[in-house]
C-alpha cells in the first residue's frame, strides 16, 4: 500500500462518525493511534474540555503518556495546555531545551524517556475543544507537512465530533464527551481488575478490551463494565 492509498484509508476511517453505535471514545483512540503511526511518534493522548471548563485526558495508546497527560493537567504545565489555550500548534520542543518554559513538565516527561512533544489543537474554526499530545523518546521534528497532515487529522476529528451531532440535537456535543469521560473512568477500573487477576498489562488490557468490543459489536464501556463485574476475564478477552 503506498503512502497516499494509506492516507486516504485513514481519513475515511475518521469520516466514518455517520453510525448509529458511534463510539467517541473508540473514535479518539483512533485518532492517537493513526497520528502515532503516520507522525513519526512513540505515543499520543488527547485532551478535552468537558464543556463546563475542566480538562480530562480522555485516549491514549500507552499508560506512559496517559500518566504524563495527567501530569500537565495537574501541574497546569506543558505543551498541550499552551496548545489549548492558544488554539495554535506547538511542535518541535525538544524538552532538554524546554526546561525554562515547562520546568516541572519537561523532567516528568524525560523521567518516562521521553525527549520531545509536539501538541496539535481539536478546533472548529474559533472554538477549541481540545488538543493532542505527540511524544518521542527521540528528538524528533516534524516538517511543515507533517504539522499540516496534523492538524488535518484533528480537525477531521474534531468535526466528526461535532458538526453532524450539533445540528441534529442541540446538547448532543456535551452529552458526547461527557459520555467519553465516564467510558474513560470506567476502562480504567476495568484495567485495574485484569491486571490485578491475570497480571495483564495496562496498557494491553485497553487492546484486549477494544478488540474484543469490536468483534462483538459491543461498547467498549459495556466490556469494560462486564470485566469490573467478572462476567468477562482476560482469557475471554483473548479467546473470544
């Protein structure tokens, strides 16, 4: 598959929000996992305003970056606030360089071998609504095409989840991400009950989750919900 046929499969993946059983949460999870493997990182989470003013990190492809995120968010320092309060990209930090700018955030960052960021807004048009997180244990740079393909790939994300839902019930956008951040609580439970029962991995537990809930056309919150409640185990997840 070429460089271009790939692109496209990814943008017609994000586009394809039109379902009824749209998953916010399997959506944005998308979205980090297609940016890691087209942008050159290591890892990516997303952030987002609960629309009341308070931000939760709600995807991410490892517990390394999700842990980092939380940090941010708890330190009120790094580049994906400066990149949501700013509307605008913040790329190419090298974080040994960064230190006067995010000093809390670029050792938190070089502590799980990380050595730089980048961060990309979720933004319609004036309104942010949130912002993604691009980590490398290397320093890496992205090129003006790599930024632009970016952006691209969190506005298509931030349209699909909004712009459809918006105009079909006034509220529904709230609803939608509220209802990520409780699938989010929820997974999280869940991979704190695998891990302590079969000593499964954090971060291969969300996989074994997901993977299961797609196979069975089932939300990932109601796997998650069906583990917390020992109705699922991890060699039922494996072997489906």
């Amino acid at each position: 598959m070429t460089t271009e046929q790939r692109l496209t499969q990814v943008f017609v993946e994000l586009a394809d929000t039109l379902v009824d059983e749209f998953d916010a949460l399997d959506f944005l999870s998308t979205l980090t996992e297609r940016s890691v493997e087209l942008l050159h990182a290591d890892a990516a989470g997303v952030i987002l305003n609960d629309m009341r003013g308070s931000l939760h990190v709600v995807a991410s492809t490892s517990d390394r970056a999700k842990v980092l995120e939380l940090f941010e968010l708890q330190n009120d320092e790094g580049p994906c606030l400066d990149c949501f309060n700013s509307g605008r990209a913040v790329v190419n930090v090298g974080l040994s360089e960064a230190r006067s700018r995010w000093p809390r955030f670029s050792v938190a960052a070089a502590d799980v071998g990380y050595q730089s960021a980048h961060a990309i807004p979720l933004r319609l048009r004036d309104s942010v609504i949130g912002a993604m997180n691009l980590f490398s244990s290397a320093v890496v740079e992205l090129t003006p095409d790599d930024v632009a393909l970016g952006q691209a790939l969190a506005d298509i994300a931030t349209i699909g989840l909004l712009q459809e839902r918006a105009v079909r019930q006034s509220g529904l956008i709230a609803e939608q991400l509220q209802t990520a951040l409780n699938s989010r609580v929820l997974i999280e439970q869940a991979k704190g009950v695998l891990l302590a029962s079969s000593g499964v991995d954090v971060d291969r537990a969300f996989q074994l989750m997901r993977d299961y809930s797609r196979s069975h056309n089932e939300p990932v919150k109601e796997v998650a919900r069906r583990v917390i409640e020992r109705e699922l185990a991890a060699d039922d997840l494996r072997h489906p």
